[in-house]
C-alpha cells in the first residue's frame, strides 16, 4: 500500500511539473526549486487549448512563479500609463524581488486582495462625453498581466476568426478587409451595437463561461475578486455588480471571452440561415449562348464574306454583346440562395445578409433575443440599424456599401464582365476628417449668399510656444494618422483635403509665431518645393520635412497575414529588467546587494541633468536605474 501511495504522489508531481509553472512535492507541502519558463507554460497551455473538451486545471499555481512577475513586469513597463500610481500611490517605481515575493506569499495564503482602481475620466471620441477609466495599483497590474497572458493562451486558439478587437495580429483593418473580401453580393447590413457593453457584463455569467474550460477554483476565485474589486472616486468607494473594469489589463480578454458566445451564436444562426447555390440567370445563359453561337458564325464564314456581309455580322456580335452586358449574370430574386455574414470588433458588429429585409430583420430579433436572455446584454435600439446593401452602413468609422457600377472590366479570363457589381467599397466619411479639424481648431467654415460653404484654415495658437521641429513633427504625426487610418478606403485620395488645411494651418501658426505673413513663412523654409525646417543635433545638422508622400489607396494596411495563435516571440526577448535585478549590482554606487530596486521614470524628456543618478540616466539612454536600498532613498528623497 506505502509502495501505491508513494508512486500515485510521484505521478501527482509530474503531472504538477508539466501543467503548472513549478513542481510541488505534496509531501511536504512545498514548491521545489526547479521553476518552469513562462514562455514554455504559456506554449504547452495554448497547444492544449485546440482540443474543445479538455480542461484546465492548476492554473492558480502558476502565480507562485516569480519568473511569470518578471515577466508581466517588463510587459506593463513598456505601456505609457506604467507610472500612474493607483490608489495606493505606488508606481513602477521601486519594483524589487523582495516586492513580488511578498506579493506571492499574499496569493499563496490566499490573503491577496485587489485594490479598488482609481477612477479618472477621459475624453470620449467624437463626442463632449467623458469615458471612465480605473487605473489599478501596481501590484494588481502585474497578477492582472498574468492572469491575461494565462487566459489568452487558452482561448486565443479557439476565437472566431470573425472577431477582430484587442487580438493579436488583428486589428480594425483585419475587419475591415474582411468585409471586402467575404460580404460581396450583400444586400442588407446589420449594424449592431451593444448599449454599455463593458459595463454590462453580468459576473455570474463571465464565471460560468470559464468554468466550462477552467476547472481552477482558485484561480476563478481569483478572477472573481478582480471583477468584484470596485472603484475609488472623489475617495469615496463604489461596488462593481457588473462590467470589467476599463484600465484593467485583464479586461480586454475577458470581454472577448465574454462576447465569444455570440460569435458562436451568429455561426450556428448562419448555419441554419445559408441554404442553396448561386444560379445564372436564364436570360443571361440565353444572350450568352446566342453570342457564342455569332462568334463562332463569324470566325466560320470570315473569309468567304463581303466586306457589306461582315459589317453586317459585327453589327450583330456587337449588339449581342451589349445585351448580355445590361442582363445580370445571376438571379436577383432567387429565393432558394441566402447567406449570413458576420464580423465583430469588440463590441461593434456588422451582419450582411444575402437575402429579403423579412429576413434581416428577423436576424437581428435573433441577435437582440440572444444578448438579452443568454449574456444579459442590451442592444441600442437607435445604434442598431438595418441598412439596404445600396446605402452606406457606418462601421469602424467607415462607410460600407455594396457597389452597383455597371461598368465593365475584363476579367481573369479576359473578358469584359461587371467585375465591380456587388463588390465592397470602403470609403472615409467627409464628416469624419472634417469633425478632426473641428477638433484640432484648425478650419474655420463660413457661408456665402448661396448658403455654400467655404472653408479656411487657422493657426494653432497652443502651438507657438513649441519649437519649429516639434510643430511640423505633431502635423505630419496628425496628418500620416489619418491617413494610415483611412488608407485602405476607395476614396483614400480624399484625405489629400484634410492634409490641405492642416498645411496651411501650419504656416499661419509659423505666421503667428514669427509675426509674418503665409508666404514670407513658406518662402523661408521652402527648399526644392517642400516645406523643410532645419535642426542641429550631436551629429549635425539635420532637416524635418513636411508630409509629401501622397495618398496612394493601399491594397492591406496591414503588415502580417492574421494568426489564431498568440505571439509568443514577443516574450522569448530577453527580460533586461529581472537579469538587472537579479545582478544585485547597484548601477550607482557599484555595491552588490540582494535587495535592488528599479528607479522608473516616464520619459527621457522629463529628466534634468541635475543630479549623478540623472547624468547616468541620460548617458545611458534608459528610464530605468537599478539601485540599491540606499541609492533609491537618496533619488526620492531628493
């Protein structure tokens, strides 16, 4: 019997070491010292994420790996929003082993509690409403950070390849080119949007739906106190009932997981949806047979013709090919031929329907039954519209509509064919650039007697106090933003207007910081017919060139073919800060010591050389400084 125990315990070790990130002798109740690669954790989880039916299970002890903190930590170091401080004012700064073992001992006594997030509220796009943000605590940041790169290994394999939102090597042009590419032939649009969607979430249900894969308690426990952690506003505590915290790193994967149920519903809701084969007009089979047969009359009897009898025959093939142009080459009314297309970012989607309105509009009852009774969700009635496949649907700032151009282009075959009937044309809104230039302040729309509109550019008076260099590199940061936004639209050509008033806007704020007129200012910096603004830097002189690129519509936008499973190349980079850290050699002072921490700053921009451990910073072109106990007192004492 000692024998079967001893060996059914050695079992439950090595299955420990192959599914969790440590071993752990059940003996002794400890964890041995041999630790597993986060990388390779993360790699085996994704591997057996592709079979539907297994399980998770141990996923909690992978918390107990303080190679998974040093991980996460180099993550959320890389984001802008590293050193805002959470409601317990600490930041990034002063990251240390001693900090993230202490962190791990609170998650092993199952004492870790999170901290209320910090609520702060941005401006919304596009509109004069403020959008609420949390920014948690650092500690929480880092267990959020892994508990996201735990979850996306898991589920990332098993996605929708319709879902496009906060996925890697996926993007709003991934669902954008999708469209074009698979809703040909659409003759209603679905436009869907969820009312509140993030806020919305029922708790029970996100548990419920990682629990069908996740056999974890703790971990879901854990999952739950995250969800549960509440918000600090004006220092005054509020309860979180529903939702995921927006800020939270884990928040974005979780909405995913969440929403893919209705990826799932809208591919069995197109599964019973879809019957038939696209069948040829019978008017169409006809004019074509008949053009055939005068070819083949004419290539016949070419040689043995008048020149009256051929002027007669091409007179005939002509007006045969012209009719077989004006018939459509496939059934318009064919009742037994209907498809369902469905693509979805975050919590926008778009449905295309080959098929009657009747149909469309039972499609979204469908939807609008589904998110209310399975996932608790609410569908904007004034926001969710059905729009005919001839009009312009509005998704992901762009409109989408179906084209009717009857003109005729050859074909692979080389053939002249309606190609362009029924295809997908992306195109950028006019109210959409014209409401950015509103926003930056730089046009200036005036009326004439005949009510047309006439627009003139102005200056940017906030921007007077910047260098020359600083005000044309944010313009062509403005102007390359849009453009790359709308690059792949059928009219991209037209952001050519925007990039117009945005020059011309430029001179006038030259014009009002050097007290001079627009062309004085342009026959000042203009070099070879380009608007070039000279810069000394260590290495010389140097020039900033106004955009003058063009507006070229570009096929993809973007620069990798779409992937299911994660990238974990971003990981296998070496981790400069934990080797740091590990050293124990203070970058200051030059003692070793166990206990180092990591000086953070936000930019290089930000820091005066005013100080040792500032010089040192700067020489070394880093935010971070790793110091012992003594030096971190004496920087932040300072």
């Amino acid at each position: 019997m000692t024998g079967i125990a001893v060996k059914s315990e050695a079992n439950n070790n090595a299955h420990m070491a192959k599914d969790g990130s440590l071993l752990f002798n059940t003996k002794t109740g400890r964890m041995c010292e041999t630790l597993r690669e986060p990388v390779n954790v993360l790699k085996s989880l994704s591997e057996k994420a592709t079979n539907k039916q297994y399980r998770f299970q141990r996923l909690y002890r992978n918390l107990y790996n303080p190679e998974f903190y040093f991980l996460a930590y180099k993550n959320i170091s890389q984001s802008q929003g590293s050193m805002t401080a959470g409601v317990d004012g600490k930041s990034l700064d002063g990251m240390s082993e001693s900090r993230i073992n202490a962190l791990i001992e609170s998650l092993k006594d199952f004492s870790y509690q999170p901290n209320p997030a910090r609520r702060v509220y941005i401006d919304k796009k596009n509109s004069t409403k403020k959008r609420p943000l949390g920014i948690p605590s650092t500690e929480d940041k880092l267990v959020q950070e892994i508990v996201r790169m735990i979850l996306e290994s898991i589920y990332e394999p098993a996605f929708s390849k319709s879902s496009h939102g906060f996925r890697s090597n996926r993007s709003c042009h991934t669902a954008l080119q999708q469209i074009q590419n698979q809703f040909t032939g659409v003759t209603w649009f679905v436009e869907g949007d969820i009312h509140a969607c993030f806020d919305s979430f029922d708790h029970h249900i996100m548990v419920d739906i990682l629990r069908e894969r996740i056999a974890d308690e703790n971990f879901l426990a854990l999952v739950w106190k995250m969800l549960n952690a509440g918000y600090m506003e004006q220092w005054h505590y509020h309860c979180s009932y529903s939702g995921t915290p927006q800020g939270s790193g884990a928040s974005p994967i979780l909405a995913n997981i969440y929403l893919s149920k209705m990826d799932g519903f809208a591919e069995q809701l197109k599964d019973s949806f879809d019957k038939g084969e696209s069948q040829d007009s019978l008017a169409y089979q006809r004019a074509a047979s008949k053009l055939c047969y005068i070819r083949r009359k004419n290539r016949r009897y070419w040689s043995e013709w008048g020149e009256q009898e051929r002027k007669e025959a091409l007179k005939l093939q002509k007006e045969a090919q012209a009719k077989l142009h004006s018939i459509p080459s496939k059934k318009t009314c064919n009742q037994n031929f209907k498809r369902l297309l469905y693509c979805r970012y975050a919590d926008d989607f778009l449905v295309g329907v080959i098929g009657s309105y009747e149909d469309a509009r039972k499609i979204k009852e469908d939807f609008r039954i589904f998110l209310e009774t399975t996932l608790h969700l609410e569908m904007s009635d004034t926001k969710t519209k059905i729009t005919h496949g001839r009009d312009k649907a509005r998704f992901l700032g762009y409109d989408i509509t179906t084209s009717k151009r009857p003109a005729l282009m050859y074909d692979s075959k080389n053939q002249l064919r309606k190609t362009q009937t029924g295809t997908v044309k992306l195109y950028a809104p006019k109210d959409k650039w014209q409401g950015k230039l509103l926003e930056y302040g730089v046009l200036d729309i005036r009326y004439d007697a005949d009510g047309r509109e006439i627009w003139k550019s102005r200056h940017r008076g906030s921007m007077i106090h910047k260098t020359d260099v600083e005000i044309v590199s944010q313009v062509n940061a403005e102007i390359r933003g849009m453009y790359n936004y709308y690059s792949i639209a059928n009219n991209a050509t037209v952001i050519k207007n925007f990039a117009f008033i945005m020059e011309y806007s430029m001179y006038k704020t030259f014009g009002l910081k050097y007290r001079k007129n627009v062309y004085k200012i342009q026959g000042k910096y203009r070099h070879k017919g380009i608007f070039t603004v000279p810069y000394t830097t260590k290495a010389g002189l140097k020039y900033c060139e106004f955009y003058h690129d063009g507006f070229k519509r570009k096929k993809s936008a973007c620069g990798f073919d779409p992937d299911l499973l994660p990238a974990y190349v971003k990981y296998d980079n070496p981790n400069y800060l934990r080797t740091r850290i590990k050293n124990g050699v203070c970058e200051l002072c030059g003692d070793i010591i166990k206990d180092i921490r990591m000086h953070h700053v936000k930019s290089l921009k930000s820091i005066k050389a005013d100080s040792e451990w500032n010089k040192l910073m700067l020489a070394k072109r880093r935010k971070t400084l790793a110091v012992c106990p003594d030096c971190y007192a004496m920087i932040t004492n300072s």
